[in-house]
C-alpha cells in the first residue's frame, strides 16, 4: 500500500471512533418495527472468535458499549515470557433493530511478537513481529434457539498500525524492558475479512446451565478458516444463545454471575500473519492447519445494564518450524471487559 493510501486508511479508522455514536443510533431507528428491549454486547476473543450476549428486558431503545483489554499477563504470563498474540483491545456499540436483531460498530487493535523480545535482530524461527489495526460492521439475530451472525472487517497490518508505539510506551510506564525487534515487523498491507457463524443451545437445564455447538467461517485476507467449537455456561444464563470466549460478553436479566468454558478447533487455509516473511528476514516458520483452543472465564452483572467479564484462554501454537526448533506448545492470555447500556 502506498503511504497516502495507508495514512488515509489510518486516520479513517481512527475517526470512526468519534463517530461511531452517530453511525450506531441511525442504525439502532432504521427499523421502525416494535422492538423488545435488549442489552447486549459484542467484542473478538482475541484473533480467533467473535460473540454476543443479549438479554431481553423492559422496553427501551438502548445500545451498549463494551470495551475489552486482552493481555497475556492477565493471565500471570511474566513480562519476559510474553509472545505471540500479547495484546488486543477494541471498543464496540450494538444497537438493537428489532427484537431479535442487532447492529454492531467496533473498532479493534491487535499485536502480535515473537517468544524474545530482547533481540534486535531477525528471528526466522519464530512468528513476525505485526500490528493490525481494523474496523467492523457485523448484523446479529439471536433467540432462544440460536444465533447467526455476519460480519465485515476493513483495516490495515504493518508499521501504520502503531503498535510498535503503543508496546513501548506500555513497557516504559511499567518499567519493563522494550522491545527491540519491531524494526522487522510485516510490511503494511490490507485487513479485509468476512465473517460467518451460527450458534445452536443444544441443551438447557433447569438448574440454569445450558450446551452450545458453534460453526464458523472466516474469508479473505490476513486468514481463511473454518471453525467448530462447544461451549458451556452455568449460573445466570441468558435467555438468548450467545457465545462465551475470551470477548464475549455475558449480559444478564438481573443480577448475578454465570461461570462458561470451551473447546474449540479452527482449521486454517491461510494466514498471512504467520505466513508473511517479516521486512528484511526469511521465515522458517510453517503453519499448522489445526489450532485446538480453550477457555475458561466468568461474568458479572452488577446491574441489568452494567457488567464486567474476565477470562483466560489456552491456545495451541499456530505454526511449526523448520529444522525442529523447541517451542511451547501453548499460549494463554486474559481479558478484562467493562460493559454497560445506555439510554
């Protein structure tokens, strides 16, 4: 991409996060059908998932905001272990439509390092350096049954993401050494990803724990992946099938809190993050086409508007490399979620 096409791409997501108010309330009156009121969020868990929560309640036209901070030491990962997906954080407005429909505006920032950060120099046996930067715009239909959803990302990877920036500024107010190695970071190049999945509650039970099955499917560039996963939730469980992961929001009819895990395994075509040689180096890494994942998290609504979610999830590693190298097999990271709705 070339630098005016790239500073323009930037400024525009960055914009899109002043006005994204106005953007989601037109959405939330472009239905003039009754609608039941809903409090619902939606957020990524991490690079790999999306969800909703919803949550029938009195009538009202509210919206929720939720905004989410992924990173691995949420999940007690010492400074000096940091690696792979190390950070995500992501701002987001649904808007109800109907009484099953949902409008969703987000603006989400990724980042991804190497297992050494210590080196200033080219590491082909471990993934890239990258930062990713993207806007979304997804529809969502939620009963008591199931949920489907759609989706659509546009943003940009590489150097005008600014995540280099924002990794070493967070390490300096930490006092934790800074990164040397973004100087091979992937190049920049677009963000364009479609979305599409459908959620079924296989089971409910009158103790208040219910049985999801999820399929899913993700287009375009950086990934091309098909996924499948199970999950469980036990306590205030919604009425409406929603997805729990490391950023989905759990939203509930009154007060109380709902413990959820799951399993999941992605099959995976492509992926530029790991597939790309970073600026100036030769990777020796290859991806795997299976990528197993677990979660594990709980969720409390302080008020029927107002909650916060916190979970931890494991992840298999994404790639091989060439030559055997030795590397962990998995990785974990946390999120914290604050949520609330707004008239």
């Amino acid at each position: 991409m070339r630098a005016p096409e790239v500073r323009a791409l930037r400024l525009g997501l960055l914009a899109s996060l002043i006005f994204m108010p106005a953007v989601a309330g037109a959405a939330s009156t472009a239905s003039t059908a009754p609608s039941t009121a809903t409090t619902a969020s939606y957020a990524l868990s991490g690079p790999m998932q999306a969800g909703l929560s919803v949550t029938p309640s009195a009538p009202t036209a509210a919206s929720t905001w939720s905004v989410w901070l992924d990173n691995d030491q949420y999940a007690l990962v010492p400074a000096r272990q940091e690696r792979w997906y190390t950070q995500g954080m992501g701002l987001r407005r649904v808007s109800p439509w109907t009484n099953d429909r949902y409008g969703v505006v987000s603006v989400s920032h990724q980042m991804f390092t190497p297992a050494s950060t210590r080196t200033p120099d080219p590491q082909p046996r471990d993934r890239p350096y990258a930062g990713a930067l993207f806007m979304g715009l997804h529809l969502l239909r939620a009963d008591t049954d199931s949920r489907t959803d759609w989706g659509a990302e546009i943003g940009l990877i590489g150097p005008s993401a600014g995540a280099e920036g924002l990794q070493r500024t967070v390490h300096r107010v930490l006092g934790q050494p800074l990164p040397l190695g973004w100087r091979y970071q992937l190049r920049d190049q677009p963000w364009v990803q479609v979305h599409a999945a459908h959620t079924w509650r296989l089971a409910r039970a009158a103790t208040g724990a219910d049985l999801l099955l999820r399929v899913g499917a993700e287009l375009g560039h950086p990934r091309n992946a098909i996924d499948a996963g199970v999950a469980a939730r036990w306590g205030a469980v919604p009425e409406a099938v929603s997805w729990p992961g490391t950023a989905t929001p759990l939203q509930h009819a009154t007060r109380g809190w709902m413990v959820h895990g799951l399993l999941q395994m992605r099959a995976v075509a492509s992926d530029a993050l790991i597939d790309t040689s970073a600026q100036g180096s030769d990777s020796l890494v290859r991806r795997r086409i299976g990528v197993p994942q677990a979660g594990l998290g709980v969720s409390w609504a302080l008020t029927p508007s107002l909650g916060v979610d916190a979970s931890i999830q494991w992840r298999g590693r994404e790639f091989e490399v060439a030559g055997g190298t030795a590397l962990p097999a998995l990785q974990r990271w946390g999120q914290l979620q604050l949520r609330g709705s707004f008239d």
